[in-house]
C-alpha cells in the first residue's frame, strides 16, 4: 500500500471516529455532526479517486502483456 494512501486511509478513520462522537454528543441534525459527515464524504470520494486511478494506470500498464 502507498503511503499517501495509508494516510488518507488513516484521515477517513478519525473524521468517521470524530463524526459519532459529535453525533452522539450533539445529535445526527448538528450543524457540526453534519460539516464532520461532509468532510467524511470528501476524505472518502477522494480515496474513492486514488484507488480508482490506480487501477487504470495498472490496467493500462498491463494492456500490452
């Protein structure tokens, strides 16, 4: 695994584990519990990103075997 990946892998995890205790403490229709899911949905769509570009750089590395 890279390691830029790891990290953003690792960002994903903490925002989720910050988004259910501000969900807990403040309810699910926070204005803070929901700007915690939104940076969520873009740590996600970005790793989303990566994983998808890397396997068309493998596919496309691997077209003329």
């Amino acid at each position: 695994m890279m390691p830029s990946r790891k990290v953003t892998i690792e960002k994903v995890e903490e925002k989720r584990q910050e988004m259910i205790k501000l969900g807990a403490i403040y309810g699910l229709t926070s204005l803070l519990t929901v700007q915690a899911s939104q940076e969520l949905d873009t740590l996600l769509n970005a790793l989303a990103s990566k994983r998808d570009s890397e396997y068309f750089s493998l596919q496309e590395a691997y077209r003329y075997f």
